[in-house]
C-alpha cells in the first residue's frame, strides 16, 4: 500500500488566524491528542513577528516543551535570521521558511519583494542546514492572490524552483484563498513538475469554496504524496482576506484510507482531537467527519 504524509499544520495555520489566543498548554494538549492519533508531521508554530500575528507570540515556550529527538517531526515557520535564532534557541530541528508567488502577497505577508524574500532565505536556509535542520519551503499563491488574482503556474514553478535550490527537501505548493478547482491545480503543478519532481513537493489547500479535496485527489494523480492539513479544518491567513480554513485533516485521512493509502492516522483519536480544539474554541469543527462520527 502506498503511503501518503499528512503534514498536520492546524497549531500553526490553524491557531493562527484564530481571533482568540489560544493558551500554550491547550496548544500543547492539542499537539499531544495530534501525535497520539498517529501524525508524524505536526508544524507546531511560528517565529514571526508577534506584532504581525500575536496568535503565535509563544511559539518558543511550545516548541521547547516538545521532543525533538523522537518520532514526530515539529517544523516551525521562520521568515528571517532572527526568527531562526529563536527557533534554534527553542530546540526546533525543523524549519519552514514562506515565500510566495504573488509579489502583493509576498510584501503583505512578509514585508518583502519576492526577490528580496528569496535572498532573506537563502542566508536563512544554509545556517539552518549548517545546524543540521531540515527545511521546508512554501510556496503562497500557488492557484491565485487576494490582491492580483490569477497567478501564472510559470511564476509558481519559478519560486519553488528557487527554494529548491536554496536546499528546502520539500516544497508546499500553497492555494492560499482556496479558489482552485482540479484543472486550475492540475495546470499548475504541470508546470511546476517541469522544474521540481513531485516526490519534493506537497499540496496545501484551503477550502475556501470547497474544492479541497477534489483538489487532492487531482494532485494525487498528478503524483504528490503529501498534503498539508489542519484538524478540525482550522485556518486561514492573516493576510489573505477571505482565506478560510485549511482542508480537514480527517477529511483527507478518510479520503486517503477510502482510495486505499496507507497514512498511520488513527481516524477516531484524529476526531477527539478536532472536538478537543473546537470545544476550546467554542465553536463547532469545520469538517464533515467530525460531525459524521461524533464524539
Ligand atoms: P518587518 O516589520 O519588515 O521586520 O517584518 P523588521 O526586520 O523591519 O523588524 C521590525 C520589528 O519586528 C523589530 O522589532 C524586529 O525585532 C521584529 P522592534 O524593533 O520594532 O521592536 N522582528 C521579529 N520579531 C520576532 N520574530 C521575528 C522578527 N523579525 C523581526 N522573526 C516580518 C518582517 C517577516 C518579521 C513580518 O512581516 C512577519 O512576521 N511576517 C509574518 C507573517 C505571517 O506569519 N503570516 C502567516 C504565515 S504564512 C501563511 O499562513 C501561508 C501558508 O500557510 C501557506 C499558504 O496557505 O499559502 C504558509
Ligand atoms: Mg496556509
């Protein structure tokens, strides 16, 4: 049986965008309930300006109460060197830096022309790597931006060609607003295949208009064999008005047990994490499992 890797992202993208921030400890409870389902890719926060997202202003205190060392990877989000810093200072051994393809987006989002965000990178990337952490790359605007609209796939391939290059193990192709559909998705890593093989990249989907999961079963024909996703169907982007959440966890795990993926998620402990988060949210989970299976 095929495996396929879930990249669980909702403590980062998820929590992210909440209005209320959400206390370590529950964060920490959340990433626990995560692991102990079976994922073994939880993004577990952010070294961003807690002036530009306050949400993730703790990142430090969850990730150093985290293991390392054992079977679950905890990739963090880093924009620059001084982000870095802190992430090394709290133990990360993984890290994600996040461009994008949209040069709107990419000053909104990061403060940076997309050229300038890729220099900012690569000083960040190799000291990452001259540390021994891994590195993913993201790339935003992979299908279209909130400011310009439909972003051409040659620009998608560009940028993650160049974080390819930087030395990123894994490029996340990120459809941040959510409004792709199979042909838009399909056109788009067409393109991006040209530059990176698909064994290096992953699908990041928004289901802003509810296309992510047809949108994952056509970049699985298109040969990814990993999908980022948030518990509970959390999510969002600061800066990126009308982003909703990311694609239900649970959603994609039941889609990928159904077309006979193997994907080591624990579909029912999966779902009491997502009710977990929600009751601490107080509101109901955003995904169609949760709801179908119950408590
Ligand atoms: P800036 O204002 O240009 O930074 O922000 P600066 O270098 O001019 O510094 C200004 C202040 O920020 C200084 O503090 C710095 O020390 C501080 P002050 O002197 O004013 O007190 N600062 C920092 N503090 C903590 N950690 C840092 C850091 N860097 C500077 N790392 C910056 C540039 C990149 C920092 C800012 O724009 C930022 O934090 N942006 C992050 C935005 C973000 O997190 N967005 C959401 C994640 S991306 C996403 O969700 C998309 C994704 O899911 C994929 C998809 O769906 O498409 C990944
Ligand atoms: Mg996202």
């Amino acid at each position: 049986m095929t495996h396929v890797k879930i990249v669980e992202v909702g403590p980062r993208d998820g929590l992210q965008n909440e209005k209320q921030i959400v206390p370590a400890a529950v964060k920490l409870e959340l990433i626990r309930r995560l692991a102990d389902s079976g994922l073994r890719a939880i993004e577990a926060g952010a070294f961003v300006s807690p002036k530009w997202v306050p949400q993730m202003a703790d990142s430090a205190e969850v990730l150093a109460a985290l293991d390392p060392s054992g079977s679950v990877a905890y990739p963090a989000l880093v924009p620059n060197d001084k982000g870095l810093e802190a992430a090394l200072a709290a133990g990360a051994r993984e890290i994600a830096v996040f461009g994008a393809a949209s040069e709107s987006f990419s000053r909104k989002n990061i403060n940076a022309s997309i050229a300038d965000s890729l220099k900012r990178f690569e000083s960040v990337v190799r000291a990452a790597l001259d540390a021994g952490l891994k590195v993913r790359g993201y790339v935003s605007c992979a299908i279209a931006c909130p400011y310009e609209g439909r972003i051409a796939p040659g620009k998608v391939a560009e940028v993650a060609a160049a974080l390819s290059d930087l030395g990123c193990y894994e490029i996340s192709l990120g459809d941040t607003i959510g409004v792709g559909t199979p042909a838009s998705v399909r056109a788009m890593l067409d393109a991006v295949q040209k530059a990176v093989p698909a064994e290096q990249l992953a699908g990041h989907f928004h289901d802003t208009y509810g296309m992510a999961i047809a949108n994952i079963r056509a970049a699985l024909d298109a040969g990814l064999r990993v999908f980022d996703a948030s518990v509970a169907g959390l999510g969002g982007c600061p800066y990126a008005r009308g982003a909703s959440g990311n694609v239900a966890t649970e959603d994609v795990a039941y889609l990928l047990a159904g077309e006979g993926y193997r994907t080591g998620i624990d579909l029912s402990k999966l779902v009491g994490a997502a009710w977990y988060i929600a009751d601490a949210l107080g509101k109901p989970p955003a995904s169609r499992l949760a709801h179908a299976l119950g408590r």
